[in-house]
C-alpha cells in the first residue's frame, strides 16, 4: 500500500483550523480596539508582562501543530473507507481546535484578569 500525505485542500483546511483561536483573538483585539482606543495599550503592556506564558503556548502551539499534522497523514494511511476517513479527520479537526482554543484560553484569561 501506498503512503499518502495530505493533499493540498487537506493542509490548507489543517492550516486554518490550526489557527482559528488566534484569528478570533486577532480579531477581537481589532474590535476593541475600535471601541476603546486605550484598550491596545492595556493589551500591548499585559502582554509584555506575559511574555514568558506566551512563549511557552507557542512552544506547546508548535508542538501540537506537528503532532496533529501527523496524526491527520495516519488516518489518512490507515483508513481505507472514505466515509470514515472523512469522519475521523472531521472529528480529529474538532478536538484539535478545542486543544487551540484551551491552550490560548490559558493566556487570554490571566491577562484579561490582570488588565482589570
């Protein structure tokens, strides 16, 4: 049997959802931003206070991107039948943006405290 990696769609989709917690964030700081224009400098000056939090979450971001990437190429080797290949990925794809979204709640939420 033929190894397959993942085809472009496939990384692409992987990209994305890897990083929608950040792009959520992104965006809320925007919007704040535009409401209240004092709100980036609380966020900015926070943010230089967490750096050390936030250099372990791109380490453990980074860590987790290239399991699941792997992860993902198995299922994709492993799974004969397309159906429940596409619902292992679709499930797998979850739970990894659920992993995004607590390891980013674990920064976002210190900080938020710490800028009230």
């Amino acid at each position: 049997m033929k190894k397959k990696s993942l085809n472009q769609s496939e990384t692409i989709r992987w990209l994305v959802f890897s990083f929608l917690p950040e792009f959520m964030t992104l965006l809320y700081v925007i919007v704040r931003s535009i409401i209240n224009p004092y709100f980036l400098n609380y966020f900015l000056i926070t943010a230089l206070f967490f750096s050390v939090f936030i250099t372990i979450y791109t380490y453990l971001k980074a860590g987790l991107m290239v399991c699941s990437y792997f992860i993902l190429v198995k299922i994709n080797n492993n799974e004969t039948d397309d159906n429940k290949r596409q619902s292992k990925r679709n499930i797998f794809t979850l739970v990894m943006v659920m992993m995004n979204l607590v390891l980013l709640l674990l920064i976002i939420i210190p900080m938020h405290i710490s800028m009230h």
